[in-house]
C-alpha cells in the first residue's frame, strides 16, 4: 500500500512512525512499525516509479494466484466427476447378487 503523507514523526529510540492525516478537519495519528516501512521520499516522480513497480508486482502475483484457483477449481471438477462415475458404476452392480452389501441386509 502506498500513499502521501502530509507530516510524519520518527525518532532513532522508537521503532514505530507516527503519521498524521487530515480527516474532516481533524488529525488523526496512525502508528506503524518501522520496518513495514518500505519508501519516504518528497520525490514524487520517484514515488510514483516505484509505486508502478508495486502494481506490476501486485499484478503478477494476482496472476499466479488466479492460475492456482482455476487449477484447484479444475481438480475439483475432476473429483467430483470420478467420483460420481465411481458411484454410477456401484449403482449399476449394486443389486447383483454376487456383489456383496452390507446395506442390503438392513
């Protein structure tokens, strides 16, 4: 996630960044931890060249994960389609007497 931030205030004793906002007037503080900080920088085409950069990555990762759904998907079609063959295929011999059940005597 990336976003401009009016004014922070970090120290070297702390490990969090307080950042401040302007929401409908007021100042809000949000703490985070100094090390989930990745850029701080007034240097906006810098900014918005690494933030490009994030999106292709986001990108690329959302890729992968909709390839890894659509192969779960598909192996679950797979399953539940062999196993429906399967229980097709028991149906059609169920009733033969030379298939023994354990279902048949209840």
């Amino acid at each position: 996630m990336g976003f401009a931030v009016p004014k922070y205030i970090a120290s070297k004793k702390n490990e969090n960044v307080i950042f401040l906002f302007q929401k409908d007037g007021k100042v809000i503080r949000k703490w985070v931890k100094l090390e989930e900080i990745i850029l701080l920088t007034d240097d906006k085409e810098y900014y918005l060249k690494v933030m490009e950069q994030f999106k292709q990555v986001e990108e690329q990762q959302q890729k992968l994960v909709d390839d890894a759904h659509k192969q779960l998907e598909d192996s679950m079609t797979n399953f539940v389609e062999t196993m429906n063959a399967q229980i097709h295929d028991y149906e059609e011999i169920r009733d033969n007497d030379d298939v023994p059940c354990i279902l048949k005597g209840l």
